[in-house]
C-alpha cells in the first residue's frame, strides 16, 4: 500500500483509510471482536489509516484493532459534533478513553455546514487546541461531510485547521451547496493551501450504477487523496 504524507502534518498514511462509520451499527450481528480482527487485516495489507468517530460507535473496534500493534504504526482519525469548550474537553476524554490511547493523531469538527456553523463551534475548536498543545490531539481538522461552497470555503481560510475530509463522487450525488465542478476547485485549493485532504462516499453508500464501483473507484483515485 502506498503511503503519502496528509498535507503539512507529517503523517505518513496510507492511501486507503479504513473506515469504521458501519462497525458499530453492525455489532449486533457479528461476533464480539470482529472489528478489531478487521482492522488488523487491513493493517498488516498496509492500510495504516483508521478513521472514527464518537457517533459511530466504533471506538470500542479501534481500542480491539489495536491490540498487539505498536500505537505509533496507526494513524487514527476521530470527529466531535460538539460546539462548546466543556463538551468538546469531555468529547476527546472520552475519545481517548473508549479507544484506550493516550493521544489521537487527529481530531475534527464534524459535518461543518457553513461559516455560521463553524463560527459556532469555536469553543469546541478551542478545546481541541488545548489537546493539541498538551499532546492529547497532534492535529485538529474539520469534515464539510456532504456539503461544499461556503463550507470549504470556510476551511480553507482557518489557519487552526490542518486537514478536511470532504465528500467527493464521480456524479457528485448527495452534494450540497455547489456544482462537482466547483467543488473539485475548492478541493484543490485545499491542498494548496498546505492542508490534508481525505475524500469520502466515492461509492456514495453504493448509490452508483450497477457494474460502475470500479470506475468510480478509479475516477476518484485520480484526486490522489486518502479515501476514507
């Protein structure tokens, strides 16, 4: 698996990131641990880049997917949907803890929607940094999820933002707030401005055309950005 560094942070990950949005929703039905079994297959095949999130439920699997692994071998990603500073200081508490680590490699606001919306979360931004300068949090991030515009925009312009995940397909389904063709410009201008990037929903929750998941898999590799 080919490793690329994510923007100016100095990761080294992996171009396909593992992500756990499903693992929680789908525990019931699976054995105890088959998360974290997941997990490491795809670690020892390279994929050295997890992503999470509190509302996923899936901390538990990483905590699991770590087991026997060096810390410092995972990239781990995780997201707060939290505003203000005491929420956001309980929120990667909590984070830390369900995934029983001592720092996350980053951390983001989640699904930004416009400039009020990030605006509005300045105390949770807040506490993020504090994370960041203590350790806990090595880097702080925002995901637009499936919006674009003004909420790249936004991102764009924060200094304390160090790297986006974003929505990205071939038919730019499910895209809201611009044109696909203005939203690969935005995409664009992220990474020049020295942020990483991660793209999502390539397959948009597999809402694509039958026999197209690889073509649509091989158009979004051309962005050349982990894919979460």
């Amino acid at each position: 698996m080919e490793l690329t560094e994510l923007g100016s942070t100095g990761l080294l990950v992996s171009r396909l990131c593992f992500g756990t949005g499903l693992l929680g929703r789908l525990e019931h039905d699976y054995p105890d641990g088959w998360g974290g079994h997941l997990l490491r297959y795809a670690h020892d095949r390279g994929v050295n880049f997890w992503d999470t999130a509190h509302n996923y439920g899936s901390h538990r699997h990483v905590r699991a997917g770590l087991s026997g692994l060096y810390r410092s071998g995972v990239i781990i990603n995780t997201k707060t949907d939290k505003k203000s500073k005491a929420d956001g200081k309980a929120e990667i508490d909590s984070a830390l803890d369900e995934m029983g680590i001592d720092y996350v490699d980053s951390m983001m606001l989640h699904a930004v929607r416009d400039r009020a919306d990030f605006e509005s979360r300045r105390g949770c931004l807040e506490a993020l940094l504090e994370a960041k300068a203590d350790g806990r949090v090595r880097h702080v991030g925002a995901t637009t999820h499936v919006y674009t515009g003004e909420a790249l925009e936004t991102l764009i312009e924060a200094p304390e933002i160090e790297v986006v995940l974003s929505h990205l397909n071939k038919a730019g389904q499910s895209l809201q707030g611009g044109s696909l063709e203005d939203h690969i410009t935005l995409l664009k201008r992220v990474r020049e401005a020295g942020k990483g990037l991660m793209i999502m929903k390539i397959l948009d929750q597999k809402k694509f055309p039958e026999g197209e998941a690889e073509e649509w898999i091989r158009w979004a590799s051309i962005s050349r950005t982990p894919t979460a």
